[in-house]
C-alpha cells in the first residue's frame, strides 16, 4: 500500500472511533434528557385521565393537538391527535423502553374507550436529528481532511518522484539532470542538495574525462614511439641480418652444413620480422597513416581473420564520415579491442562488423555467433578500454548477450562529437 493509502486508512480509522465515541457519548447524555422530560410528561398523563373520567370533552382534539409528548387515541374510531409511524425501534428503544410507554385503555362514561400515553416521538427525532448533524459533520469534517492530506501527500510524493527520478536517471551516467525548484523548504534543501551532489560528480566526470582523454592520447604517443623504434632499429637490424645471410649463403660454397644453417637464420629472421610487425600494428594503427578509415578498418579485418581463422564479414557505408586523427585511432583501437575480445573469450565462429552513418550519427556494430552469457560481466581492462574510448568519441556503448546467442557491440558516435 502507498503512504497516501496508509495515511488516508490512519484518518479514516481515527474519525471513525471519534465519530463512534461522540455518538456513544450523545446518545448516553440523550437518553437521560429524554427519560427526564418524558417523567414529567407522565404526570401530565396521569392528569389527562383523571380530568377524562370526570368530564369526556377535555380530550376534544384542539385541547390535546397542542400537548408535547403526550397521545390520545379513541378506540372506538373518534377523533384523535395524530400519532405517525415514530422512529427507528432500536432508537426509541435505547432512548425510552417501549414498557415505559405502554398505557391501558381507559373507559369514559359515555361508553367510548381512550388511550392516554406518553408519546417519545418528539425528543427521540431531535435526537436523531443531533445524531444525523453530528455524523454529517464529522464525515464532512473526514472529506475535507483526506483532501486536505491528499493535496499537501501528493505535494511531498511529487518530489520524491522526482527524485527517484534524478537518481535513476544518475544511475544511467545523466549526470546533466536537475531537481526544479519548490515552495516548500524541505523539498528546496533536498533539491539543492541533490543538484549540488549532480554538480559534484559531473565535474569529477568531467575532470576524469580529460584526464582520461590525456592518458589516452600520452599512451597512443608512446606507443607510436616504441613502434617507430621497432620499426626503424630493430626491423632495419633484422634486414640487415638477413642480407648478410645471403651474402654468406653465396660464400660458402659447397659446404651443405652452413648453407642449411644460413637458411635457418633466414628463417627465423624472417619470422621475427613478421613478429615485429605484428607488434607494431597492435602498438600503432600505422595504416591509419596512409590510408583512409575504411581502407584500414578493411585491412585490420583481413588480417585479423588470417590471424585467428575466424569468419569476419565487414560492411560499410558507402560515404563515411570524416573523423579528426584521435577520432579515428579511438574507433579503430575500439574495433580492435572488441575483435581481441571475440578471439579470446566468445568461442565464435564467425563475426559480423557493421559500420554506416544512420542520420548524424555514426554507428559501429559486432556481432558474434559464440557462446554468450546470461548476463554481461564486469567490466575487464579491455572492456573498460572501449567505454573510455567511447566516452573521448562522445558516444554511447552498449554490450548485450544470451546464452547460446552470442554477444552484441553497438557504438553509436554523434557526429559532432566526433
């Protein structure tokens, strides 16, 4: 049940045992004022019937039309005041005992037959005219309080709403949300201090951003450099080994012995060249240097499918966007990055890559037939990898995956963050 419910079921209780006491307490008080009044009116009785036996007029109905409390009715089918249907018989009851109203016929000297008796009919319906205001009253008295409670709840709960609203939007990294501001002092402080608390983690977002965004790029300098230093001391190194193999093959003459051991260098040489090849691709996108995005997204899968035997097929759009230098070594260390993950941990046999401007935006899809999950794990270095470089792309990253299902990659790349 809601707090409005409970405290809307707390009211309506209250009322009810103070509308059940006062009743109670009226009644009680009521009884007595009636039992007292209607003692009196007995005596008045008791004269009616002593003047009736001695002189039959005195009962005309203009003389006793007039009496409170008192009823006279012929048997006989004479005239008689009116005595009506009376009142509900438990109030009558509670009020005055219906034996205290019985009164035996009374034969007058004319021959007719008369009841004289004490009518409760007049005090019992201004009491249950008292009972009807008083309830009247209180339910009135209940109306305006449940809407009164209603309209200062509903008030108070609005702000809760939003307030649980700006937290599940927090929760979903909105951190740009804000409470409005409110009449009341209480939902204002709660206001401020949830927009200062917003304000706080944007700005550390926001702090952590760049810091991220400056690591990132200080790493992709220095791995550029290591990459240039294998490239250029060690591969030259390699080569040169390997001119001298061959000029040594040529010297050796017959002897099968050093030209098999010549051969072998070569061999290894040429593996350790492929190595370190290898090894620079992954420190630095150098074909993101000499050639455009696509042409080295095309070639990262190409090689990536001769490397793990794994089925890649690639679609992109015709015409891609044109990201700045740091845009595209974020998406293509990201299109890496998810790729190493596919390799190492789906068990897939074949992976689908999705690239395409949808409207201004820029969108990146992989998918694989692997073995999914049921739910997606934290979040590893490289997965952390790929949400920090989608946060530099300004973008959004989404993982989702099912047993049996694969896992699913989307990016999606506002363009002018890009």
């Amino acid at each position: 049940m809601s707090a409005l419910g409970r405290i809307n079921l707390l009211v309506v209780a209250f009322f009810c045992l103070v509308a059940a006491v006062s009743s109670l307490v009226l009644l009680r008080q009521a009884s007595h004022d009636v039992q007292r009044e209607l003692d009196a009116a007995q005596a008045v009785v008791e004269y009616l019937r002593e003047a009736a036996q001695r002189d039959p007029a005195t009962l005309e109905s203009e003389l006793t039309r007039s009496l409170r409390h008192v009823h006279v009715h012929w048997l006989d089918g004479g005239m008689a005041a009116d005595t009506g249907d009376g009142l509900d018989a438990w109030l009558g009851a509670w009020l005055y005992p219906p034996s205290r109203t019985f009164a035996e016929p009374l034969r007058l000297d004319d021959g007719r037959q008369v009841l004289i008796g004490v009518d409760p009919r007049d005090e019992i319906d201004e009491v249950e005219d008292s009972l009807l205001q008083l309830l009247a009253l209180f339910g009135l008295a209940l109306a305006l309080s449940l809407l009164a409670i209603r309209w200062a709840v509903r008030r108070g709960l609005r702000v809760l709403d939003e307030l649980l609203a700006g937290l599940s939007r927090v929760a979903r990294g909105e951190l740009q949300v804000r409470l409005p501001a409110h009449s009341l002092p209480e939902a204002q402080r709660i206001a401020g201090h949830f927009n200062g608390m917003v304000a706080t983690l944007e700005a550390a977002q926001r702090d952590n951003a760049e810091l991220t965004r400056a690591l990132l790029a200080l790493q992709e300098h220095e791995r550029k450099q290591l990459a240039l230093a294998l490239h250029d001391d060690l591969g030259q190194y390699l080569a040169g080994i390997r001119a001298q193999l061959l000029l040594l093959r040529s010297l050796v003459g017959p002897s099968p012995l050093l030209a098999e051991t010549a051969r072998g260098l070569e061999d290894n040489c040429q593996r350790m060249q492929e190595s370190f090849r290898a090894l620079v691709r992954d420190l630095y996108p150098v074909a993101l240097e000499r050639l455009q995005l696509g042409e080295a997204i095309q070639l990262l899968a190409e090689q990536w499918q001769g490397a793990q035997g794994i089925a890649c097929e690639l679609r992109m759009g015709e015409r891609l966007p044109e990201l700045d230098a740091a845009g595209q070594a974020h998406l293509y260390r990201l299109l890496q990055e998810a790729l190493t993950n596919v390799a190492r941990h789906a068990g897939a046999e074949r992976v689908r890559v999705r690239l395409h401007r949808r409207g201004a935006r820029l969108c990146l899809l992989v998918a694989d037939d692997g073995q999914g999950a049921a739910r997606p794990p934290r979040p590893g270095i490289g997965l952390r990898s790929m949400l920090e470089r989608a946060r530099c792309l300004g973008g959004e990253l989404r993982l989702r995956t099912r047993p049996g299902c694969g896992w699913l990659l989307r990016l999606s790349i506002p363009l002018e963050a890009a």
